[in-house]
C-alpha cells in the first residue's frame, strides 16, 4: 500500500498530467511533475494554482492547504531528465497516445525508478501489455485511466496488463480509491469500458445523419430532451474535439480487426483532415463564430424518439457485449457509464427497462434494413430475450 507521505511522479504536464498532479497533491503527496517541455511546466503549475484559488473561494479548501499542497509541487525540468522521478511510489505517464512514444518513456522510467515503484500509464485505448513488454518488470505495469478534467471526473478505470502483479493492480486501485475517485476494473482490451461502450453514441448518431435521417441539430435534440443525455452527440465529438475523438474510434476500430461496430465516419474524418476540430478551433461540426446562428432542429417527438431508440439499442448491445466478453462486471460497468460519460441511467439498466425482446428487434430490423454486421445482436442479448431473463445487472 502506497501512503501519503510517499512521493508521486507524473510524465506529462498537459491538461490531465496537471489535473492528476492536482489530484495527488491535494491528498497530501509530495508531487514531481515533469514535461519534455519548459513552457508546458510553467503553464502547469499556474494552471494548479490558479485551481486551487478558485476551491478557495468557493470554499473547499483553504487558504493554509491550498499553499501547502503547491509547495509539495516540485517541476523537473527537460534538462534533468527523469532523474528526479528516482523516490516516487507510483509514476503515472500522461503523454501523447502514441504507443513508441510510450514505450520509449517506460524504458527510459525503469532505469531510473526504484524496484518496487508501481509504473502506471493513463493510456485510454492503447494495450498496457504493450506498454508492459517494454520494461524488464510487466508485472509493476498497470493502466490508471483518468477522465478529464481529472480533479472533477470520478470514474477511473484500473487496467491490469496480462503480465501485471495482483499486488501492484490491488495497490494502485487502493492508491486511487484513497484519493476519493470511482475505480472500475476493466481488461486489457480495446477502448477498456467507456471508450469501448461509448462509440456507437457518437458512431449511429454519424450514421444516421450520414443517410438523411436527421440532421445534427434535430440528433442532439433528441438526445438530450427525449433521451436524457447531457449533451447531443455531435456537440460532445465538437467539445471533445475531432482530434481526439475520431483518433480514438480508429483506434478502437484497427484493434478490434476493423470490427464494423467500431468503423469511423468519412464525415468526421473530413472535418479532422480540414482542421474543423470543434470548439477548440471555432469550428467543427458546429460553427462557433459569433456571428453564426445555430441551426434549428426539428422538433419532432415521433422522429426524436426513434432516433434515441436506435442509439440507445447499440449503446445497450455493446454493453450486454463487454459483460459477454468479460470485458467488466456488469455493476462495474454500469458505474463507469454513469460516473466516467454521466450517461443518464446504466445501459444494463435501460436495456431492461425497455426490454431485452425491444432491443434485440430494433438491432435485427437494422441489421436486415443495411445487411451489415455493425448491427450483430451480441449472444448475451439473445439468450436474453429467447429465454425472458433479465440483463445482469
């Protein structure tokens, strides 16, 4: 067990490098943060402080704690390397998701960290076996998937590797439950469980706004007044923005063997390949410009409430899917759709109150309609719905 005198390291002082560095220090750790780049760090720390301020003023923390928890703040500079990162208990790497970029870090990593420090990745999609044949020690390997921002979102998704110690997963799910988060554990598979269970809300939203069905405006309506969401599918890919999610819908698809569940949207490829990435530059699938008026949707309930049947039914297949596969628990993964997308109600959950029979018959009415795989039932679903049993929840 990691306590809270011991020190923490993290690689990467972007939004969620800081956000976790954030996490940490608050719970009382010595925190070393460290970035290939100079300016990346300086931004960092006034990006901490500058949060701490506001949990001052809102009354959250106060003034002694927040000052306290900055100075347990150490930045290492590019120059020095990962040297300083040699005392950490557990370092988490938030670095670009780009698997050689990883790898070369975690080599690096070993050869400077204790035996016992627990090395952890915030990969989102990537293999953590991978990442763990990089070092002489996969068993101290471990995913610590964190949602952004990491300071407000609860949800993270612990994912041991295939060669990852009961002890290390046992250890850093400890560490992260003591810092107040939500822990799921979820397999070393493509997407974990919210990356993976998530895409067919972004991908049949694409779909059906692709045949003609609706447009983007009538989509997010219905989405978010028939079926509850926070936001529509099309403003979320927008706030998220098209460089992260379309990269992850292909991520997911090329690991699963170009899986048609999983396909990406020559739409939203589109959009990536001009540089609309959304709100981050004043334009994606919507325009942000002052100037621009926002599109009017139809406000149809009949329309609205097959077009979130449709997306439900896929969201609720590839839910009943991932328990099938052992991919998570039901309860775990009913928890991390709540807790890590704020989904407004488990997908196990809505798919019973629906009905197991009413989803399987909207999936086979798509599947006969488009003659494509992407609709397959998943085995569970059936069984389901021919012997009248409840999803496992």
């Amino acid at each position: 067990m990691i306590s809270q005198e011991e020190p923490i390291g993290v690689i990467g002082a972007g939004a969620m490098g800081a956000g976790i560095a954030q996490v940490a220090l608050v719970k009382g750790h010595r925190v070393v943060l460290t970035d290939a780049h100079q300016p990346v760090l300086g931004k960092a720390r006034a990006g901490i402080e500058k949060a701490f301020a506001r949990e001052v003023g809102k009354g959250r923390l106060t003034s002694e704690a927040a000052r306290d928890a900055l100075a347990r703040l150490t930045l290492a500079e590019p120059a020095e390397g990962l040297g300083r990162l040699a005392m950490c208990a557990m370092v988490i790497e938030a670095i670009i998701e780009r698997l050689d970029v990883k790898l070369e870090t975690f080599r690096a990593l070993e050869g400077v960290v204790g035996r016992d420090c627990i090395l952890a990745t915030n990969t989102s999609s990537l293999s953590v076996a991978s990442i763990g044949a990089a070092c002489e020690a996969p068993h101290r390997v471990i995913g610590v998937h964190f949602f952004n921002p990491a300071p407000v979102m609860p949800l993270v998704e612990i994912v041991p590797g295939v060669r990852t110690s009961d002890g290390v997963t046992h250890d850093a799910r400890a560490l992260i439950d003591a810092w107040g988060k939500v822990t799921v554990r979820a397999a070393d598979t493509p997407g974990f469980i919210v990356n993976r269970i998530a895409r067919p809300f972004y991908g049949e939203a694409l779909r059906i706004m692709e045949e003609g069905d609706a447009d983007i405006a009538t989509i997010d309506w219905a989405m978010r007044e028939r079926g509850g969401f926070r936001m529509g599918p099309f403003e979320l890919m927008d706030f998220i923005g098209h460089d992260v999610n379309y990269v992850v819908t292909e991520s997911v698809w090329t690991s699963m063997y170009y899986d048609p569940r999983y396909r990406p949207a020559l739409s939203q490829k589109r959009l990536l390949e001009a540089g609309l990435l959304g709100r981050k530059t004043g334009r994606g699938f919507y325009d942000y410009a002052a100037s621009a008026v926002a599109p009017e949707p139809t406000r149809d309930e009949a329309l609205g409430d097959r077009i979130v049947q449709r997306i439900v039914a896929m969201l609720v297949n590839e839910a009943v899917d991932a328990v099938h596969l052992h991919v998570a628990s039901a309860a775990d993964i009913e928890v991390a759709m709540t807790r890590g997308v704020n989904y407004p109600r488990g997908l196990l959950a809505w798919g019973n109150a629906l009905g197991p029979a009413t989803i399987l018959a909207e999936l086979e009415r798509l599947q006969q309609e488009t003659g494509e795989d992407r609709y397959r039932p998943s085995p569970l679903l059936r069984r389901c719905a021919r012997d009248g049993m409840a999803l496992p929840t």
